[in-house]
C-alpha cells in the first residue's frame, strides 16, 4: 500500500505540472487564434504558477504574445500591456537564461529578427510624434538586439544615426555626441553628422571640441562650404582673425568663385578697419554675384561712415570759403 501512495502522490504531481504546462500552451493557441486577452491571461497565470514560473517556454510564450499585443492594430488590445516591446525583450532574454539544455536559441533568434524591426518602427514612430526620448529608447533597444549573434555583430549604422538625431533633437547632448561620434567613426552621416555634433558642442559651451570636430570635418570634407563657413565663422566670433584668414585662404585657393569666401574675407578687413581691402573683397563677392544682398549693403555702410567722418573734418573747419 505504502508503494502504491507514493506512486500516486509522483502521478498527482506529475499531472499538475502538465496541467500547468498545458497552459502556457493554451495561451500560444490562443494568441494564434487571434484571442489576445485570453492568451495574455493564461500566459500570467502560467508565469505565477510554481510549476511553470522557472520554465523557460513560460517566457518564451510570453515575449511572443507581447510582440503580438505591440504590433496589435487594435487599441483596446495594446492597453493590455504598457511597454510590450521592452516587456518582450526581457522575456526572450529570461527564456535564454532558464534554458539549461540550449533548446529556446534558435527560437528566440527568430523572434528577435522581428523584435529589433519593432523597436526601429517604435522608433520612427516616436520620433515623428516628437517623442524624442522614446525614440532613443527604441532605437538602444534595436542597438542592443542587434549584438546578438544571429545578427553577426554587425553595427546597424543607421540606427546608430537615427539614435544620436533622437537625442540631439530631445537636447540630450551627451548621447547625442556618443551615437554622432560611433556615426562619424563608421564613416556614416557625411559632413552633416560633423555640424551636427558642433552644434552640440556650441549648445554644452565646449569651444574646444567646437573647433576640434569642425577642423576635423574640413579635413575629412575639404569640398563642403557649409563646413568651412562654420569653422571660419567660429574664428571670426571668436576674435580669432589670423586663424580665419588662415582658413580662409585654404578655402579661396580650392574654391576662388565661391562668392561667400569673399564676402566673409570682406567682413574680416572690415572688422580689422581695413576698409579699402575690405571694399576690394565685397566687390568681388558682388561680381559673382550680382544679387548679393549681404555685401552690397555692407559696402554701403562703409561709404556712409566714411561719408560721417568727412562730414565730421568739414564741420571742424571754420573758415567758409575753404
């Protein structure tokens, strides 16, 4: 007899355990056959069950029935879960680690393909809602996902772009410089990615990395005036003249039609009180372009002033006749 209850006790505890295994089944059917709410309720009480809360297809089931509430077009659906995504990541990652025999790898790899094209659709999602933070968020996920070895430990350059805008756009500066300058090192972004990082520079009151990413991007981009007008115009807000005129030399020799050169070569000799020199380089600048606003009117305020001083030495002058 004593044999026999002990075999019973073993089958009776056998058979909770498959009842509670059976569960977490029942909620992959029911995500299956579109019965989301049931599905996300059999999956919880799977996961508070002392049975099923340490097996690793608990959750397993359980990051793939939040990817579905995420991806769900029906609102009602998505407010079961704030965050699914994130909530599906850890999942996936608990069903890895409680995995001792190395069964779930393969599955969630697949699944993470899916997760990480989520994550960059919440991204650009939040993003466009102006969400900036959230956007980050998304796209560090994607970043994250993304050094899992079914994805080679290739570096999503785009991503890593899209992150530092969302950050530079939300006036996180120093994230905005991290991503930027992993964007700049994989040679991703153009010269953009240098104005942009200057921008941050200027905004953290950091000069000196100010100057040291634009000389670096006039280096890497000796074609792009935007980048030279910003390191030249730096120099010239800086009090810095010798150093604008060194650059900006460089700049005319490689580009002697570029009627911006002239111009600020102009406001250069102006600034100095040089005003013959000043009046020769925005001339030039008006011969390329005849529609130059910017140093026709500075030209006129030359010969106004000079025209004050003249006004000023004949005024000081008593005798009439002369």
């Amino acid at each position: 007899m004593r044999k026999l209850a002990v075999i019973l006790i073993l089958v009776t505890g056998f058979s909770g355990a498959f009842a509670q295994k059976g569960k977490i089944t029942s909620a992959m059917n029911y995500m299956t056959n579109g019965q989301i709410e049931k599905a996300w309720e059999a999956i919880q009480e799977a996961e508070e069950n002392e049975k099923t809360v340490s097996y690793y297809k608990t959750y397993y089931a359980k990051g793939k029935i939040l990817q579905t509430i995420a991806e769900s077009g029906d609102e009602n659906i998505k407010k079961l879960v704030e965050d699914p995504l994130p909530k599906a990541y850890e999942s996936y990652k608990k069903a890895i680690e409680l995995d001792e025999k190395g069964k779930a790898g393969k599955q969630v790899d697949f699944e993470l393909t899916m997760l990480n094209n989520d994550f960059i659709n919440l991204g650009i999602q939040k993003f466009q809602d102006k969400d900036h933070a959230g956007a980050l968020e998304a796209f560090e996920y994607s970043l994250e996902i993304g050094k899992s070895e079914i994805f080679g430990g290739v570096v999503d350059t785009t991503i890593v772009y899209n992150a530092g805008l969302a950050a530079y756009n939300g006036k996180m500066n120093d994230k905005a410089i991290e991503y930027f300058t992993i964007a700049k090192d994989m040679g991703y972004g153009g010269s953009t990615v240098y104005q942009l990082m200057n921008r941050v520079y200027i905004s953290k009151g950091d000069s000196a990395n100010s100057e040291k990413i634009m000389q670096e991007g006039v280096e890497a981009f000796p074609e792009e005036d935007a980048l030279m007008v910003e390191l030249i115009n730096y120099y010239l807000t800086s009090d810095q003249d010798d150093k604008a005129f060194e650059y900006l030399d460089v700049a005319k020799e490689k580009d002697p039609e570029n009627k911006t050169y002239w111009y600020v070569e102009g406001v250069l000799y102006d600034k100095k009180g040089m005003m013959d020199e000043a009046l020769k380089s925005y001339g030039k600048a008006t011969e390329l372009d005849p529609e130059y606003y910017d140093p026709f009117y500075n030209m006129g305020v030359i010969h106004f002033n000079l025209g004050v001083k003249l006004q000023e030495k004949a005024n000081e002058i008593m005798d009439n006749a002369e």
